[in-house]
C-alpha cells in the first residue's frame, strides 16, 4: 500500500503571487486532490530583509482567489529556525557535518589563489578532518561534510535522471556562524517534517535538489519524489517579465478573467491530456499526471487564455457568473450592484454570456439593463440616430404598442418598418441599438426587447426618436 500524496507550495513572501507560482501550486493542487492526498502551504520567510506580512497576503489573496484551498494553516518557516539548527547539531553529532571556523577573508583567499593557480574556486574547507581537540574558541559555521567521490543522481519525474559530479559540489553551510540555518537546510527539514511526498516546482530550483537530496541521505530520511517543471515563457520565448504584460495573479483576476478559466488554462502551460484543451476542475483533478509534464518552456497566450475563458463562461450558471461579477467589481474597487441590477443583470445573462472572453465584457454588454433612463449615449450611438433613424423610431413606436411580446414578432413588426423605408433589418440594427442601449456593444435588439420588456422598449423609442 503506498502512503498517501502530500504535496506542498512553498513561495517566498517577497511581492505578488507570480503566474509561475501560480500555476506551481496548481500543479501541486491538482495530484494531490486527484489522488485524495493533502495539499500544504509553506511561506519561505527567512528573508527578513524582504520578506513582508503584505506579501505573505497576498500570496495567499492570489491563492483563494484562484480557488486553490490548502490543508491545515500555513507553515512559517522562519518560526521553525529552532528545528532546523537542531537537524544540524544532529549531523554535526552524527559525524556527517563539521564545525568551519574560516572566515570570509579566509574563503576570499583561498578563491584568489586557486583563480590565479587554474585550480576550480570550490572552496574546500581545511575543517573537513580537523579533530575537535584542535577547535579554537571562536565563531563557527556548521557545513554538510558531502561526499567528494562518485555521483548524486536526481530521478526526476519530469527531467528523467540528472547526475551530479560530487566533487561538483562543495560542503555547504547547514548553519551560519551567528547559529541561523541556511534556506537549503530549511527546506530539507520542513519537507521531512511536513510528509511532503512529492516536491512538484520550478526548474530553476534543479540545481537545488542535489545538495538538498544530500541532507536527506545524511539524516537517513527517504528523499521525496522530485518533478521539476519548466518554467512559463513569454510569447516571445524567452523568460516571463513584466515586459510581456500581467505577470502577477492579481492582474489577471481586474482583467477579469473567471478563476475557473485561470485554472484550466494555466493547468496546460507546460501539461498536457491528450489534445484536450478545455475541460472543468473535476477532469483536471481525474487525469492530472507527472507524465504528462513536458521538459520544454510554456508560452503564455492570451489569445488561448481568452478562448479557454470564452469556454468556461459560457458552461458557468448565470447565478455562478453573477457571483464572480459581483467579485470582480469588489477587487477593482468599482461600486457594486444593487439589487435592482442584479436582478436585471441575471434576467439577461442568457444573451450577455454568449461569446463573452472576460467579465468586462459582459459589463460592457450589459450597459442596457445596467443603466437607468435618460440613456447616456457613447459617440458611435449618438451617430447613429439620425433625422431619418429617428423618424423610423417614432414610426415603429406605435407599432409595437400592441405586439405579441415574442421575438418572432418583434422582428416581423421592426422589419416591417424597415421595409417601408426600402431598409434590410441590419441598416436600422445601429439605430435600434444606440435607442435601447446607448451603446455601439450589446446584445441583439431583439433580446433587449425581450429582457427590458414593452413598457421600457417603448420608452426608450421615444426618448432616442424626440432626442
């Protein structure tokens, strides 16, 4: 029986949620909900210098927002320094580290002259084999006594085996000599204490995984399955800046994009099922697998990400939509909905959502049943009412007085009119639309005939037509 999965996200609190980061602890979310395994947070403080409460909330703002729920409460790891120093006095006992009395001069040194010997700058400490009878009374580091022969191989789910020359690798510090752990050994024993299973991060930390794999052996401890996954380009290949637009998991969310669309499309940069492109939480969740990682750099795409939220707005109940609306407006610090509107906002939905990629959009299309009478009209509508449009306005006004309210009859009695006026239907649409909206973007005027309902219809005619 294999134990069971637990993953961990472990971001450093230096500024915003990061789309990389983003989609690392969608990763790490996905195998293990799909396997019924324990999703864990760690918050990699021990920068004090930058590391800020601020960002610490808004890693984890980002996180809820992107519906990403984690198990149990974060984990500090600068609150765990006292655990960590005693995982190194243990090596130091167990005779797999060593107290380093060089100083910095002292390295500085030895580097300069190898430099001008040729000889590699890996420091090798003169403590390595010094007995502790031969110890002066001073400062000390504590460094991983690793080996100097043979190899360290990383079986990587993702990047296959990767081998290491030890002599590669120098005798990193575990503890510094005012007694505070180093990151590398932090995060060794946090993933041991926590019963993290399997570390599914950035490519970048690839380097990391040998000397961190190197603690693991010397305490005896069963190293976690590794997967190492590249990281997110720009469309132009090369590594993801602010240069390329929204960087940041907060900037997507006032673009306005649907968590659920955020999900699906970060989960295929850089993973694949198939040619499956578009598909809810619970297949995510059923076929997410390491596998399926490929070793190549993903492009961001906005013009994917904008299908992929097309798809998911238009599988979203219109209660669910109005919800995430009433979110959005909320982040971008816009006034909210009353409940006026939001009834009207989720008696149209039906004609809003259709071909909608963002949620501003459907805020843009719904201008006609958000706003109240007189119509304030945009420069395009405006343009379009006309003497002549408005005199067909005034015309078809009477004639809808007592129409069957269907839209089979509404289009018979508006292209009647037209008719009348050798129009098509389409030639009198901009005119119907600047009337019934005060907007060039809406929905067909057909349907805001249906949603406003007669009386308004009518109103609205008579407002443009006398306009």
């Amino acid at each position: 029986m294999t134990d069971p999965v637990v993953t961990r996200f472990a971001p450093s609190p230096t500024g915003f949620l990061h789309i990389g980061g983003a989609r690392t602890a969608l990763f790490n979310w996905l195998y293990a909900r799909g396997r019924g395994g324990t999703f864990l947070l760690r918050i990699e403080d021990t920068d004090r210098a930058r590391s800020t409460p601020e960002a610490t909330q808004a890693i984890l703002d980002g996180l809820t927002w992107l519906g990403l729920d984690w198990d149990g409460e974060p984990v500090s790891q600068a609150a765990r320094a006292p655990r960590h120093a005693e995982v190194a006095r243990e090596m130091l006992a167990r005779g797999h580290a060593y107290k380093c009395f060089s100083t910095q001069e002292d390295i500085q040194a030895f580097r300069d002259a190898a430099r001008a010997e040729g000889r590699s700058t890996l420091f090798l400490s003169p403590w390595r084999d010094t007995p502790e009878s031969q110890h002066p009374d001073a400062p000390h580091a504590i460094r991983l006594k690793a080996p100097r022969a043979g190899m360290t191989v990383i079986r990587d789910e993702v990047q296959g085996d990767v081998t290491i020359r030890n002599d590669q690798l120098d005798d990193m510090i575990l503890l510094r000599s005012d007694g505070t752990p180093t990151y590398m050994l932090a995060v060794v024993v946090d993933d041991h204490d926590m019963g993290v299973t399997h570390v599914i991060r950035g490519d970048d930390h690839l380097n990391n995984a040998a000397r961190q794999a190197q603690i693991f052996q010397a305490m005896g401890w069963a190293e976690p399955v590794w997967a190492h996954i590249p990281l997110i380009h720009g469309p132009d290949g090369k590594k993801l800046s602010k240069r390329h637009g929204a960087v940041g998991v907060t900037e997507y969310a006032a673009m306005g994009y649907p968590p659920a669309a955020m999900r699906n499309y970060l989960a295929r940069l850089g993973w694949s099922h198939g040619d499956d492109e578009l598909f809810t939480d619970a297949q995510a969740r059923d076929w997410f697998d390491l596998a399926g990682i490929g070793k190549s750099p993903a492009r961001l795409d906005f013009k994917k990400l904008d299908h992929v939220s097309a798809f998911h707005i238009g599988q979203m109940s219109d209660s669910d939509l109005l919800s995430e609306i009433e979110r959005f407006l909320d982040a971008t610090q816009q006034p909210g909905l009353s409940q006026v509107q939001k009834d009207r906002l989720h008696h149209a939905m039906y004609c809003l959502k259709d071909r909608a990629r963002s949620l501003p959009q459907i805020l843009e299309k719904a201008h006609f049943v958000l706003a109240n009478r007189p119509l304030d009209r945009d420069e395009k509508a405006r343009a379009a009412l006309t003497d002549v449009s408005r005199g067909i306005l005034a015309e078809l006004t009477p004639q809808l007085q007592n129409a069957s309210w269907s839209r089979e009859t509404l289009e018979a009695e508006v292209a009647q009119v037209a008719a009348r006026h050798d129009l098509k239907l389409g030639k009198l649409a901009p005119a119907l639309r600047a009337a019934l909206a005060g907007r060039a973007i809406s929905p067909s005027v057909f349907d805001m005939m249906l949603v406003i309902g007669r009386e308004e219809t009518i109103a609205r005619l008579t407002e443009a037509a006398d306009a």
